[in-house]
C-alpha cells in the first residue's frame, strides 16, 4: 500500500499543477520557470521551481494532463496488486486445517463414519480444505485426498496457531554447493556444505542478505540469494504408503532378526586344545561327511564334534565322540581310519582347525543328517540341530 500511496500523491500534485497552470480555454498561461529546465520539462518545472515568468501553450498543459492521469492509473494499479495480494494471503490462510487429535484421525473416501478409509492425519498434521458438507471437510494432506470429521479438525486462527507453532520454515539450496559460513560475512569459516535442493532449518532471517540455519546442531549462516525457503507442517499418509511403510519395516526387522541369528550361530564357543593327531582325525571326519560341501558346510560337521566334546552328555574327548557307538558311519566302517592315513583335502584340516579354535557356522548343534528329514539349519545337503 506504500507504493499505491506514493503515486496517488504524485499524481496530486500534478493535478494541482494543472490547475495553477489554467483551463484548457485559454491560449497562453504565465507561469515562473528556471533557466536550467528544457523545453520538454517546462510545463511542470514552472510549478516545481518558479523563479521567472514564461508563457505556457494549451500542448503542454494537454501534457500535463495526460501524464498526471497516467500516474493516477498507475496507482490505482498498484493499490488492486497490493489489495489482490492482501485477499489472496486472507484466502489461503482461511483453507488451512489442521488435525486436532492427540495421536491419529482417519481419512475417508467420502462423507459417512463407515465409508473405506484412504489415509490417516497424525498429531500436528495439515493440509489444505477442498470443500465442506454437513460437518465433514475434504480435504488435501501431501497425498492424502479424502474427508475427515470435523470433529477432529482444526479451522482458521486455531489452525493458524497451531501452523505456526509446529511448522518449521526450511531452507533449501539453489546452487549444487552452498557453503555454510559460521558468520554472516563472505570471509568466515565454513562449517559445512549443503548441495542442490537439500534443505536445513531456517533460525533467523537477518534482513541484510544473510539468514542463519541450523546445521548438525549449530548455527551457520547462508546468503540468501542462493536459496529458497519455503515453510511446512507435516502431511498425512495414505493407506497404500501405511501398508508399503509397514512391508519394508517388518523386512527389516526379518533381515535384522536374521542378522541376529546367524551371528549366534557363528558365535565363538571357545577353543579347545587337542594334539595334531586329535585335528588330522577330525579333519578326516569332515571329509568322510562333507567332503563334498562348502567350507561352512566343513566347519559345521567340525562344530558338531568339538560340540559334543564340551557337552556333558558326550565323551569328552575328539576320539570318544567320533568312534562313539551308532554315531558317525564312516568311523564305524574304517573310512575315516583310511583318510586319516592318506592325503586330507587342505580345505578340511582348515575346517578341523577352525572348529578347534571354538568357530561354528551352526551354532551349539550336536547333531546333522542329511536335509529334508528333520527340522533345523540347513547347510548345503544337511540339515542341523
């Protein structure tokens, strides 16, 4: 309104100008000019600086006229602008709502209690109103589109209010590097750099071409050429982003779970001593029963002997529980006694030794058989437990 008032009162004076130069009736006016002024100006430099007498034509009082109208015009203009702006700011803020719940409210695909939900709005959420009905407002919350009661609803300066106290005015950089300064002055220290369209909180705008930004806990500084910022309340969630949310968390908890698992099944039981006869006879087993497998398949038949050595329930030596009655066949049958005697695979002495450091890929199982006839941990063709 500053700038409409300006030039209505420019346009003002020129009216008066007018009127102290004459009516459009006469051939000549006097008037007091000065010397310095063209012959362009003459007109209007008669009423703004009189210090002599010059005649003045009908043309250039027409003049007169026409270029105090076009100010006036131009002001009229200005202050619609300045008035179009005011309702536009009134408009905007009188379609806010906001969620008035303490934890979730739902969205509804129309009008009705019962109608199918299409989202929800939490605590401190916003949006924009659509349309209003019978105590139901649609509305628009980031992806959210649908009616919620209003009940649970926010309006006007409440809404405002409340906009105003959780919002959060970000800043968003415009350049792929924007240097974060720890003061307001081109020559200070950079604490650290944002890139193109990442944003930080905005602390302060300083007014004088620097705004201060919270960054990792500290305040910095930013030109303010170089971004944009943009105030923003927190927005609703559909049901279809809930249940993908809901898919991703629950695998990661799986994967997390698994994580878990699998290192307590690695996880070192603790090493026992034994002589290089002891490791050559487990070595041989391995070959005997997993010759054939991966090295966690080796180490695991490994893990199930040293396993068994420090159970109670077990002979307490390498050989007791290897030899021991209707356990492992290929010791019963003399295979194990003609590996031991002949070349071991180095893969399986390093599985041996692995397993005798205290190293497990099966966790504290005491017992494998080949897959698919009993429950447990399956490693290659074997199963665990």
């Amino acid at each position: 309104m500053k700038t409409a008032g300006t030039l209505m009162r420019g346009s003002l004076a020129f009216a008066v100008a007018i009127i102290m130069l004459g009516t459009s009736d006469c051939k000549t006016v006097q008037a007091r000019t000065s010397n310095i002024l063209n012959s362009n100006d003459v007109g209007v430099g008669n009423i703004l600086n009189p210090t002599e007498v010059a005649e003045v034509s009908d043309e250039e009082v027409a003049k007169a006229h026409d270029f105090a109208e076009d100010i006036n015009d131009q002001a009229k203009e200005a202050a619609k602008n300045v008035e179009e702006d005011d309702i536009d700011e009134e408009e905007d803020s009188s379609k806010l709502v906001m969620a008035n719940v303490s934890q979730v409210m739902n969205i509804r695909i129309s009008p009705e209690d019962d109608a199918e939900k299409v989202g929800v709005l939490y605590k401190d959420c916003g949006g924009k109103i659509i349309e209003q009905k019978d105590g139901w407002t649609k509305l628009q919350s980031g992806d959210v589109v649908g009616w919620a009661n209003d009940d649970y609803l926010l309006f006007d300066e409440e809404a405002k209010e409340l906009a105003e106290e959780v919002g959060v005015q970000l800043v968003t950089s415009k350049s792929d590097a924007l240097r974060i300064r720890a003061e307001a002055d081109d020559g200070a220290d950079v604490i650290g750099v944002i890139t193109n369209n990442s944003f930080v909180d905005m602390v302060e705008d300083l007014g004088n071409g620097w705004i201060a930004v919270d960054y990792n806990d500290e305040t910095g500084y930013v030109q303010a050429d170089y971004v944009d910022t943009d105030f923003r309340i927190d927005a609703g969630e559909t049901m279809a982003a809930i249940q993908k949310r809901e898919e991703e968390e629950a695998k990661r908890k799986a994967e997390e779970e698994a994580k878990k698992a699998k290192a307590k099944l690695t996880q070192n039981t603790g090493a026992v001593s034994a002589g290089a006869d002891e490791a050559r006879l487990l070595a041989a087993l391995i070959y005997c029963e997993a010759g054939n497998q991966s090295y966690e398949g080796k180490v695991a038949v490994g893990a199930v002997v040293m396993n068994r050595v420090k159970s109670s329930a077990y002979a307490g030596t390498i050989p007791g529980v290897i030899y021991a009655s209707g356990q492992f066949t290929p010791a019963l049958n003399g295979t194990v006694d003609r590996v031991y005697a002949g070349n071991i695979p180095d893969s399986c002495i390093q599985a041996a030794q692995a397993a005798l450091a205290g190293e497990t890929t099966c966790g504290t199982a005491t017992h494998f058989r080949r897959a698919g006839g009993h429950d447990g941990l399956v490693i290659g063709a074997h199963v665990f437990w």
